[in-house]
C-alpha cells in the first residue's frame, strides 16, 4: 500500500479514483474507451493512486435521480458508496451521433442526487473531489460530450481541474475503432497523461486546503 504526506507532513491513506466507463460493450469484450482511459489510470498509478474501475453496462443500474436503491438489485447504492470514497472521478464514453452514451447519461441522471446530499459540515459531498472525462469514437462531437458532461459534474460540487480531459476520434466519417488503428493516438495519450497529472495535481491541493462549507 502506498502512503502520502499532505501538508504537515501527515500521512494519508492513499489517494483513490474511480473511473465509470461508459461503454456499451459488456464484459469482457474489449473496450476502445477503456484502451483510452488507461493512459490516465497508469499515470495515476505511478504517483500512488488507488484505481478502481467500473463497467456500468454491466450493472443494474435503474432509471431515477435517487441515490437509494430504486428496486430490488439495484447496483447504484453500491456506485454511489464508492463516488464518495474515492477523491477522483473519471467519466469514460464513447460518442455517438456526437452525444455522450446513454450508459454516461443514465449514471449522470442518479449522480444527479447528489446535489442535495452533504457532508457532515454542510458542503455538497461532491466538494474537495476532482473529475474529468475520456470520450472515444470514430466521429466527431468530444468537445460537445466533454462539456455536457463536466457541465453536469460542476453543478454536482465537483471540480474540473485545466485540461482535465483526453479524446481520440477518427475524424469526419466512417472509420476504425481506437483498437483498430488510425491517426492521433500519440496526441490522445500524451494528453491523457497530461489530464491525470493535473488530476492529481488539484487533488492534493484540495487535500492540503480544502473549501470550507458555502457561507449561510
């Protein structure tokens, strides 16, 4: 288990990440979205982070914007124990027709829950916790998926470090598969070990200088 020392010298247990990928390939066929959020997992594990990773296809995950359980089996509580335990949140899909999948939407609609949800000072639960987002797809539109989805995440109480984001797409029409081959994936990948560095960077400032509850 690797330790780090927060400001003061004190040692914390180690920092954690969750990564929702948003695929809608159940396991275990190969994923192009998690071939792509594996750039950031593997820098994060570098510095000592916790990865932990979840396929949300392979869940129940019912329709709601609760964060109980909305029938028997319900997989979402389960999610939404792990969201709070870990100090990074990565959202990984793929694009179609320029839109975010219906898997990253689903999860987005039950996050929604946790805009009324607190901690035991009376900030968002969300707040002092960092996320970013990885979209793949042989199209154009991860601009557009990006900003739905961070946009999303900021009303939460997350917050969205600088370049907090990787794509890769094949360009205007049809084409291959990250998998498969094709143009940009030097760029995708730099970038991505770019987004975990500023990931973790803000982290540990929010760690060493966490924001106080909103003012009455």
């Amino acid at each position: 288990m690797a330790w780090h020392r927060a400001a003061g010298g004190v040692l914390h247990d180690p920092m954690k990440a969750l990564v929702i990928n948003c695929t809608l390939k159940k396991s275990p066929e190969p994923s192009n979205t998690e071939a792509l959020f594996r750039t950031v997992t593997e820098e994060l594990e570098k510095e000592g982070v916790e990865v932990e990773v979840v396929r949300a296809v392979d869940l129940d995950i019912a329709p709601g914007v609760v964060s109980e359980a909305v029938h028997e089996g319900d997989d979402w509580p389960d999610v939404h124990a792990r969201l709070l335990e870990s100090e990074i949140l990565v959202i990984a899909t793929p694009t179609w027709l320029g839109q975010p999948s219906s898997v990253s939407k689903r999860v987005l609609e039950r996050m929604d829950a946790m805009l009324s949800e607190t901690d035991d000072e009376g900030r968002p639960v969300a707040c002092n916790r960092v996320a970013g987002v990885v979209v793949t797809g042989n199209e154009d539109g991860a601009h557009h998926v990006i900003s739905e989805i961070t946009g999303g995440l900021q009303d939460i109480g997350y917050t969205i470090p600088g370049q907090a984001w990787t794509y890769w797409n094949q360009g205007p029409g049809p084409g291959p598969s990250f998998l498969e081959g094709g143009s940009g994936h030097d760029w995708s990948r730099k970038t991505g070990r770019a987004m975990a560095a500023n990931l973790l960077g803000v982290a540990r400032a929010l760690e060493a200088r966490p924001l106080g509850p909103p003012p009455p």
